[in-house]
C-alpha cells in the first residue's frame, strides 16, 4: 500500500527547519557585534589592526564578566578566543573596541579598550560575541552565543536570511543606526563603509532616543604600597551627574587586614560619595588586589581595583639579579638608594655599597616625573613602587625598573657615589642605571641620529659590518655579530625630544665617525634609540670632550697613474623638487617612475630651490676636489641628460677653466623605470669616448648599467668603464622567495641582486668588450652589498677582482658607508682579469659617510643648521677613487732605429714624387709589430699617398712584417703628391702599437 504524506505536516516542517537554520542570538536592547573589520595592515589599509567593535544598545549597563568575542572563518569549525578583561562593565550607549592581529601594512594605529591576536580575512569570516570564555564548537554554533554576524557573501553562518555584504582591505561592515539597528538579520542590518572604530571614550550612543543615564564617576587610586607593619589609608570617591551614589563594598579580593570603612554616601545627584580603604600594619607582606564597587540609586554600579602592595626592604641588587630580567617583576616591593640622575621621565638611584656582584647592578630608574620632582641628585631616598620590565618597541631585551610610585621619601642628602669603571665589549645589563667610567677611548660609529635625538653611537674601536669581512652564515661572520652586541652604547644627551642645539659638534661643525671620546662618565640608561628598537643609552654626568681622531681629509690621496676614475653616489640629485618647482624657477613641474605621468610626489632629494643649491655646491665641491677623468654618478635623477648636463655645468663654472673642464656622456637607450639612474661624466683633454654608451635594459635591472669605452689621449690605451646601481636592501614590501630578509645581515632583495650580478657578468660585460673590442673592464657603483655578501661573492668566485680588498684592506677597514653604527662597503671597483694588473692604487674618500645627517643640505630637520658650503655630507656614501696606469697602444721607438731616407725622384708622367726609407734596428732585442712610420711636419699642399693613416694629424705608413730583429732593415717605398713642388720635408717618428 503507498502511504502519501499530509502536506499540511510538510509545511510545518519546513517553517521548523527553516527556522532553525536562522537563528536569533541578541535580543533588542542588548550588547551587539556594531562593527568587524579584517582588513587591518593589509595593502591599501589605513588601520594597521583588525578590529571587532561592540555597542550596549540597551538603557542599562551591562558587566560582561568571562565574556570574549570570537572568530572563524567563513566555512571553519575553528573558532578563536579573544577573552574580554575582567568585570567589564558597558554603560548604556557605550561602544568598545577590541584590538585583533596586527599586519605589515597600513597607517594608522588604533587606541583600543582591549587586545587581541586574532588575524581576520578581510573579505569573509564569522565573529560571535560569547557569554563564556570557552572556544565555540562547530561551523554554527548556538549555545553561549549572544550576537553572531557572517560577514562577506562566502559566510556559512549568519543571523537572519544571509550574511553581510563583502568587506575588503579599506571597508568594515557596519551595523546600520550608528549600531542601533538589530533586526536579527545580517544581510540587512549591516553595510559596508570606511573603517571607524568607535571605543568606551567615543561619544555613547542612545539607540532608545531617549537621554542615556550617566555612569558613576571613580577616583581610587591605582596602587597602594607601603612596609611590612606600617599601614595606611587611601581615600576613596564617586559620583553620578545624574543620580545619588548611595553605596559601597568591597566586592573582590576581601582578606583580613583590608577593610573600607566611613561610607558617607552622596546627598543628591552631581554630590560626591566618599570611602576609606584602610590597611591595617598586621597585613602580612604581599600583593592584595581589592576591588571596590560603587551603586546608585538607578541600578547602576561601577567598580575599581586598587592593588594593596606590602613589602619589606629589599636591596638593589636583588630586585635586578643576575638574568636580563627582574626575579621580582609585577611585584610592590620597597628599595633605597642615592639619586644619581634625574632624568624627564623619572630618575636613577643607586644602593651605595652594592652587593660585590659583577653579575648584578646596583641601580634601578624610577619611572614617574612627578615623583622625580621631589627629589635630587645626591639624596638618599626610599621608593615603593611595582618592578616591571620595560621595553621600548622593537627593542630584543628589557629595563628593569620601578614604577606607579606610592612612595618616595629622602631619607638624607648631600651623598655621592663613585663611578664604576667599566670597558667595552661587556654585558652592559649588569651595570644598567649604575653610575660608570669607560675607562678607555670610545669611538663615535654612528652619527646618523645626532640632529634629531642627540645621540651617538660608541664602542671600543670601529664595528665592521660582519658581512664586509665574512661571508653571510659562516661562524666567522656570526662571531662577529655578537662581538658587535657586545661592544656598543648609545651617548645621548639627556633630553627626550629634538634638542634645542645639536650636542657634541666641535668648531668645524661636526663629529665624525671615527673620533673618540675620553674618560666618558655618566648614568648607564636604556631606552629606544634612533633607527628603531632600543639600547643601553649613557647619560653623562660629565661633559664628555671629543678628538678629531679621524681628521677630515681635503681631497682624496691616491697614487698616481695616468688615469684617474672615481665613482659618486650623489643622493637623489633632482633638479625637479618636492615642491614642485626645478632649478630654473617653473612651477607645476614633476618626476617620472616607470610609465607614470610626472608628479612631484615621484621627487626626491631637494624639498626646493633653497635646499638644491645646497646640495649642489656640496656635490660640485665633492666632484672638484676628486679631480677625476671619469667619474660614474648614482642616484641622479631619471629625465634624460637634463639633470646630468646642469651638474656638469655648474662644475665647470666652480673650476673656471676657459674651456670646459667636464663634459657628460650622453645617455644610452635604456635609463630604467626609477625616478634616479647611473650617469658617466669625463674630461674630454684626457679621454675620448670610443662609441656610444651601452646599457642592459633588461627586466632584472629596473636601475639598468649604463657603460662606455675611452681612448687615452695620451698614449691611445682604452678601457670600459661599467657604472652600476644594484636593487636596494630595504623596502621589503612583495619579497618573494630568497628575497625576503634572511636574518644574515644581507638584508632583502638579495637573490634580486645575484641575479643583477650575474646578468652583468655573463652578458653586459662580454657586450661591452665585444663592442670595444678591448678586454680592459672597470665595474665601479652602489652595488647594494658589502664586500663579502652573495653579489659581490658571485662576481669575484667568477674572476673580477676586488680592488677595495686589494688595496685598502691591507691598511685598515675599508667602508664607503655607516648604518646600524656599523661600517662597510656597498661602492665597489670590481676589475677585470686584464685590466688588474693595471690598477695601480684605490682609496675611499671618507668625506660623507663618516659625517652626520645633521650638517647636510635639508633646512628645518634640526633646531641649528650647520651647513657649511664644502664637499662634507654631499652624499651618505663615500666615493671611491681609482687610480689606472693603463698600458700604452703605442710607443715610441724612433731612438731603437738608425732611419735612412733616400732621394726624392720625380716620375714627370705621373706627376709624383717618389723614393725609400730604410730602417736598421740598432737596439740589442727585437721590435715588436706593428711599426709605424709618422712623417710630422709635412709642407702644406704635400700629401703622402701611400699612407696607412694619419696619427696627431701626421701621416704613417705600417712597416711590413711583424717585428724587426736586432741588426734587421727594413724599407719602405714612399709616394707624394706635390703639385706645388715645394722642397719635401719632415720628422720622422718611429712608434711600435696600434693607434
């Protein structure tokens, strides 16, 4: 028998399931999800963190004791917990933000009232906020759930009849009515929009309409800290705009010893209600958390936590301890010592007798500039405060210290305490806050931060950049790393914000790299540093006094050669500015990147006309004093031969010379897709340019080598010089595989840079000798990477030489530029295999590198300006000096031969004079081929006819044959052209070579 179902049950059943698949999680008037937003640090963001934002849309607050918000994605069972703190309590109307995972990207930081790590898809995913703080099971989880919002069209699981609409990187979904809107149904109760956080501090909002009942108002303090058997009361107040503060009790953390005591309660509404917290002297030592909950008479209450910390004395050294953190940390406790330092954030104090431990200090900063107010160098005082650990962002350890001070009392005056003395490398953490003497030279190493932070980089001796000296990875190269971490502090000047002065310059307006400083005393701080992250930072208590150690050098010394090559990186040198005016006056002007439509944001170098003639003077000064032939420019700007023809302009009006001095080459087919390229200018009396310049277009060099081939005036020999601008080691944004930053101390974009190496190794250098025909090759540039990292590793394993380890390595540490307060190399002079034996000296002119950012051409950085108009700071890298004592293509060697010219004859049928020229090697070896015979000085009107070429404007006939055995002749047959018959006269010139 076929049974048939009763459509009537059939539908009842649908409605149940569809209902069911629909579920309705927060009630009206409730806390509600208000926003989600899970593009944070992603590309194109403004905010740098996911966030989740909820609202009290009810009339009453709401505590959301073990409550959490929490996260999966859009068809996950996972979810992840954000717990929420401790008795948070909502006010009606009031918004609160929670603070998910953080990315790379983005602008802006968020101010959160909590945080967590959740990272969110931007575009699709599920967030619940929960009555538990349990993880939720499932992809559509049901109990505990109090609000549920499926965002993006891909979401599994939503309120109501679908999810919201698809956020992306810059749009949240946001619940409609300022967060009021709560139909239960996703699909319609959001939109999406520009991210807009909302926190407890925004402004409340009433989903009711009607006034939103104010909260209570609390002032408790923070913390109370006082000895084993002393005591103490805190007072205690609230009150309510609006209402009457009519209660109060300790509601947490109750213990014998604590009592609140006196409640007088408020009188009226906007009156104030007043406790007192009473700690009795027999509370054993610890640390008691009280909270303190306040009521009204509209149902409303409000708490606080004051942490109760009793402690005994405890020394110094003690709460340091021997490990880089506190054994003490998060606890109260009560220490005494002598004020060594005040500082603006707080002071340091020191326990005069120590411990006799090398592995513990004996001073610790309290943190807190009014209680630093009320004391001062030499008192002796007990402070009570919470030991934390405190590091500044970016910063890979910790400074121990006291702070939220409930006590500071001076206890005598008048003390003083020896300085320790102390060398560098050493573990600077065992003397942090302590009072020291370095007892030995230091040496400034960086001074990139001297302007802004007053500071500057010491250690015992110069840092080399590990990877300038050891390939990245070996032992070697990390031996050095952490020789380097040991052997450095910061001096800064004690003040926390952009000094006034700029400390420390001497009367020539700088402090270089290199000087020293003796008997250096001070207060051993810790604290961020310029760059990034933070160090063990002096504060000197003595005026610390400098030695030119490192003297300036007027122009770069280097032995002579018969040519002189040198390569500058010259900064970003635009003659279209910031602003968007250029070197001649016009306005509306821009730079290119790439195939973009000129704007000034593609600008760099000069913010305006002021500043570029800055700039200029000081790179023209630089150009001047190296006096080279050739000299490969970086980091000049991309707009064809404009920029590059002005420099050479105004170096020849700087040296006055009635001809031109410098001429440039003119550029070659490919300059790349930078705003900045590689550029060649020469001194046409010394060099002649054979061909046109070369450059390698190909994808790989978006900053494309650019080359050219010159003749010696002066003896024909030629070489080819390569200038070269390798991909830069910072911004590391889109890194892919091999690129991103290995940790090895070769930065990013390193596998970009091998493979530029290898491109010019293995096809622009074979383009160019092919084209010169000559095997003599010069690589010289910003290759990006110090002297032992892959690039360059790549480039000498295969035959270039290392003209820099070859000549300047031998007398010292050779560095063309300072970061990190470490020094190396990136400008290089790479020669080939048959131009080495014909380099005949290098040198690094240390004019940039070791100068501080301060004194260069920007106005407005600093609060002085110390520019001077001479070649120091024209760039942050040094330039680098060749010196080639190139081969000749010929010489002369008319004094090796006995030369017999014969009678002139005169053929009346052809009209042409004509006769021999014999040549006998007198010298005791062989002349080598080809032989030139240079007729010079030949009457006007006179022509050779059988002549091979013409040399210096004079005619020459190559003698037959390949060399000329000692005692061997040879003659030649000369043929002349003489329609005047004029008397044929000549010297005559024998040359061995190729002209």
């Amino acid at each position: 028998m076929t049974h048939l179902h009763s459509p009537g049950r059939m539908t009842v059943l649908a409605a149940l399931l569809a209902g069911l698949s629909a579920p309705v999680f927060a009630a009206p008037g409730g806390v509600v999800i208000s926003q989600v937003y899970g593009g944070g640090g992603n590309s194109g963001a403004t905010y740098k963190n996911d966030y989740i934002e909820l609202l009290n849309t009810g009339d009453t607050a709401v505590t959301l004791t073990n409550w959490s918000v929490q996260y999966a994605s859009a068809t996950g069972t996972t979810w992840q917990v954000t717990k929420l703190p401790a008795s948070v309590t909502l006010a009606a109307g009031q918004y609160y933000l929670v603070h998910e995972a953080m990315g790379s990207g983005g602008t802006d930081a968020l101010t959160p009232d909590t945080t967590g790590t959740i990272p969110m898809s931007a575009t699709a995913g599920k967030v619940a906020l929960v009555n538990s703080i349990t993880a939720l099971a499932g992809g559509k989880p049901v109990d505990n759930v109090v609000d549920l919002v499926g965002f993006g069209t891909t979401a599994g699981y939503y309120e109501g009849s679908g999810a919201t609409p698809a956020p992306s990187n810059t749009l949240a979904v946001i619940r409609k009515n300022n967060g009021c809107l709560d139909s239960n149904d996703n699909s319609s109760d959001f939109v999406t929009g520009a991210a807009s956080p909302r926190t407890t501090a925004s402004e409340r909002m009433s989903c009711s309409g009607g006034p939103l009942p104010l909260p209570i108002v609390l002032a408790c303090p923070g913390s109370v800290g006082i000895d084993v058997g002393t005591g103490t009361t805190a007072p205690l107040q609230a009150s309510d705009a609006d209402s009457l503060v009519d209660k109060a009790a300790i509601s947490k953390g109750a213990v014998s010893g604590i009592s609140l005591t006196g409640f007088t309660p408020a009188t009226s509404d906007n009156r104030t209600a007043t406790a007192t917290l009473v700690v009795d002297a027999s509370l054993p030592a610890g640390t008691y958390p009280v909270e303190i909950t306040f009521g009204n008479d509209a149902s409303q209450t409000a708490s606080c936590t004051v942490n109760v910390a009793v402690s005994g004395l405890v020394k110094i050294p003690q709460i340091q301890g021997s490990g880089l953190a506190s054994p003490y940390v998060n606890t109260v406790q009560t220490t005494s010592g002598v004020v060594t330092k005040k500082l603006g954030s707080g002071f340091t104090i020191q326990d005069p007798q120590g411990d006799g431990d090398p592995d513990t200090s004996d001073a610790i900063f309290v943190f807190g500039a009014s209680t630093a107010a009320a004391v001062k160098e030499g008192d002796l005082v007990r402070v009570t405060g919470t030991v934390t650990e405190f590091t500044p962002n970016g910063a890979k350890r910790s400074y121990t210290e006291l702070k939220d001070v409930s006590a500071a009392t001076v206890l005598g005056s008048g003390n003083t305490i020896q300085p320790v003395n102390i060398d560098l490398p050493t573990e600077l953490s065992h003397y942090e806050g302590m009072l020291v003497r370095f007892t030995s030279p230091l040496t400034v190493n960086g001074n990139s931060y001297l302007g802004d932070r007053g500071e500057l980089v010491l250690a015992n001796g110069r840092r080399e950049t590990p990877t300038n000296r050891y390939r990245a990875g070996t032992l070697d190269a990390n031996a050095l790393i952490a020789a380097n971490a040991q052997n450095m502090v910061v001096l800064d000047d004690g003040i926390f914000t952009v000094p006034p002065h700029i400390p420390y310059l001497a009367a020539d307006k700088t402090v270089r790299a290199g000087d020293t400083v003796t008997d250096l005393v001070g207060v051993l701080d810790f604290g961020a540093i310029g760059g990034g992250g933070g160090w063990y930072k002096l504060q000197p208590t003595e005026t610390p006094v400098f030695s030119r150690t490192n003297a300036r050098e007027d122009a770069p010394t280097v032995v002579a050669g018969n040519v002189r090559v040198a390569s500058a990186n010259v900064l970003n040198f635009f003659t279209t500015f910031t602003d968007g005016t250029d070197a001649w006056g016009r306005t509306g002007q821009g730079c290119t990147i790439g195939s973009s439509a000129p704007s000034r944001s593609n600008c760099r170098g000069a913010d305006n006309l002021a500043e570029f003639n800055r700039q200029r003077d000081k790179i023209v000064n630089e150009l001047k004093a190296m006096n080279a032939d050739a000299v490969g420019l970086m980091e000049i700007q991309n707009n064809g031969d404009i920029t590059v023809s002005y420099l050479v302009d105004a170096l020849n009006q700087a040296i006055g010379a009635p001809t031109p001095t410098y001429a440039y080459v003119a550029k070659p087919a490919a300059t790349g897709t930078d705003a900045i390229r590689v550029a060649m200018i020469y001194k046409p009396a010394v060099l002649t340019p054979v061909g046109g310049a070369l450059s390698d277009g190909d994808a790989v060099n978006n900053r494309p080598p650019m080359a050219q081939t010159f003749k010696v005036n002066a003896n024909g020999a030629k070489f080819s010089l390569i200038v070269n601008h390798l991909k830069s080691k910072g911004s590391c944004g889109g890194a892919g595989a091999g690129d991103t930053d290995g940790g090895d101390g070769q930065g990013c974009w390193t596998a970009t840079r091998v493979l530029q190496a290898k491109r010019l190794f293995t096809y622009f250098i074979p383009t160019v000798v092919a084209a010169a025909g000559d095997p003599d090759v010069l690589a010289v540039g910003d290759f990006n990477a110090y002297g032992h990292e892959d690039p360059i590793a790549y480039l000498t394993d295969n035959g270039m030489v290392n003209e820099l380890e070859r000549f300047v390595r031998p007398n010292g540490t050779p560095y063309s530029y300072v970061f990190d307060g470490q020094s190396g190399y990136l400008d290089h002079a790479l020669a080939s295999g048959a131009l080495d034996p014909q380099v005949a000296g290098v040198t690094e002119w240390h004019n940039n590198a070791d100068e501080p950012d301060a004194i260069d051409y920007n106005l407005g950085d600093t609060a002085d300006d110390p520019y001077v108009n001479n070649p120091f700071r024209a760039s942050d890298h040094d330039p680098v000096v060749v010196s080639l004592n190139l081969a000749p293509a010929y010489a002369d060697v008319t004094a090796s031969v006995k030369i017999v010219p014969g009678t002139l004859g005169y053929n009346r049928v052809t009209g042409k004079f004509s006769g021999n020229v014999t040549f006998t090697n007198t010298s005791g070896a062989a002349l080598s081929g080809p032989l030139q015979y240079v007729l010079q000085g030949l009457p006007a009107g006179v022509t050779l006819d059988n002549r091979s070429g013409a040399f210096n404007g004079a005619p020459y006939v190559t003698l037959p044959g390949t060399t000329l055995a000692p005692g061997a002749a040879v003659t030649v047959a000369l043929t002349f052209t003489n329609p005047s018959k004029t008397s044929i006269t000549f010297t005559s010139k024998l040359y061995s070579g190729t002209f």
